[in-house]
C-alpha cells in the first residue's frame, strides 16, 4: 500500500516555523497510524562504493551547462545530496513522468499521476561529468535496488528513474546500470528505469532546499543527512561544504 511519510499540510507547517517538538510528534502521529510506521526503525540507506562508468559523456565544446532530470525517492535527500556537489550549478525538486496540470504534491501522492518526485540536475561538464553524476546517484542519493520505494517512502512516486532529454544520456546510463549489473556492485538487481523527458515541473516553494534549512526535521535527520554524509566520504574531491541553493539562485544579482 502506498504510503507518504509527511502530509503536505505537516511539511508547510514545519517550514512556516512550526517547533522542532511539534513537528516530530506530528511526524511520529503519521508514522504511526500511517503506512510510515518504519520511520523511526529505518534510517538512509547504506550507500555503496561503486566503480566510475567506463562509458561517460563527452564534455560538449564551448561553455554552457547541462541537464539531467533523476528520481530516486524523496526529492528532499536527493536535492540536498545534490546541492552539495562540486560542479552543479542548481538542483531544484520537482516532478516528472506526468502532465503539468497534475504536477503538485497532494495530487502526486494519489499514486495515479504518473510523475516520480524528481531533480534536476544544472552542471557545467567542466568541472563535472555526467557520468560522476551517474556515480553518486547510484552510490549514496539513494539505492537503486529498490522497486518503487526508497526507505520509509512506497509508491511509484518514488521510484528509481533516469529522465533523460537525449540520446547520449540514454546510452551512457544504459551502459553503466549493464556494468554494475554485471560487476554485483549491488546485493540485487538494479530497477532503474530509463524514461524519456517529456516534462520536469518545480515542486512548490517549501519544498526547496527543504535540507538545507529544515536539518533538524525528524525525516531528514533519519534519512538523509547521513547520504551527505556519505557524500563526504566516498567522493571528497567532489564535496563541498556551502551548498548551492535554490533560494540563492532565485535572487536578483546586485
């Protein structure tokens, strides 16, 4: 059975001030009598230290930046993963694999919209390759052994899936999901699915850079704050302590 850890009226009242208290005997009530009673019991999934690609994208000529829509459970852990990576010049939640007019949280959470809770990915190819994305995706954003769950979170909103606008992008993660295949870098079969971007609609504006200033709510202490942790430690070269941010991005320059 489906089940979503935060309602959306929990999660606006946490991010308009509501208590540290308040908010985890909220979040315990839900994960009580709600399908997210493993909460308290399950925190981040253990990340895995995987091989780099062997296929990779080619840095394209000239300046610019790329894109790349990823799902992987909820998009608070992956967008705060994200955010803290060398080379990634915004990572906004939001959602994909659905129509626009569908794509807001009390609706993605039926289950019958289609979307996943996604993040899109703006990096330059500079200072970072498409495939080291690929990388720490699969190794400490999420597990992506998981079919349509990710930890306390079920349902197809938060399966494991590659949005990719191209090609190329399409192949190289082909290549390599065929290559942890093949190398058992994971205990079981990965079930990432490759999806054509048809769309990637910014979730609402509480949600936005939700770890970075909620890093004391119960969910993300649990779940993940340990994945950026992790990002720490497997990728040094590519961890940075002062994220980027949504928030800081959105301002006027002076």
């Amino acid at each position: 059975m489906p089940g979503r850890i935060c309602s959306a009226a929990t999660v606006r009242s946490f991010a308009s001030g509501f208590s540290w208290r308040a908010a985890l005997i909220a979040i315990f009530v839900v994960g009580l009598f709600g399908a997210g009673a493993t909460l308290f019991a399950q925190a981040a999934e253990p990340a895995v230290s995987i091989p780099a690609p062997k296929v990779d994208a080619v840095a394209p000529a000239g300046e610019g930046t790329q894109t790349i829509v990823l799902a992987g459970g909820c998009f608070w852990g992956v967008q705060g993963v994200f955010e803290h990576v060398k080379g990634v010049i915004q990572a906004v939640s939001g959602y994909s694999g659905g129509k626009k007019e569908t794509a807001h949280y009390e609706m993605v959470g039926t289950e019958q919209t289609g979307h996943a809770e996604s993040v899109q990915v703006t990096y330059d190819p500079k200072q970072i390759s498409y495939g080291k994305i690929l990388q720490i995706y699969f190794s400490v954003a999420h597990n992506p052994t998981e079919l349509n769950y990710q930890g306390p979170d079920s349902g197809p909103s938060y399966r494991s899936a590659i949005f990719y606008a191209n090609d190329e992008q399409k192949r190289v993660a082909q290549a390599y999901i065929a290559q942890l295949d093949q190398a058992h870098a994971f205990n079981a079969a990965i079930v990432t699915k490759l999806e054509p971007l048809t769309g990637f609609y910014p979730a609402e504006g509480y949600h936005q850079d939700f770890l970075v200033l909620h890093p004391t709510y119960p969910y993300i202490v649990f779940n993940d704050l340990p994945k950026v942790e992790n990002l720490k430690r497997l990728f040094p070269d590519y961890y940075r302590e002062m994220p980027v941010t949504v928030l800081a991005s959105s301002k006027p320059t002076q």
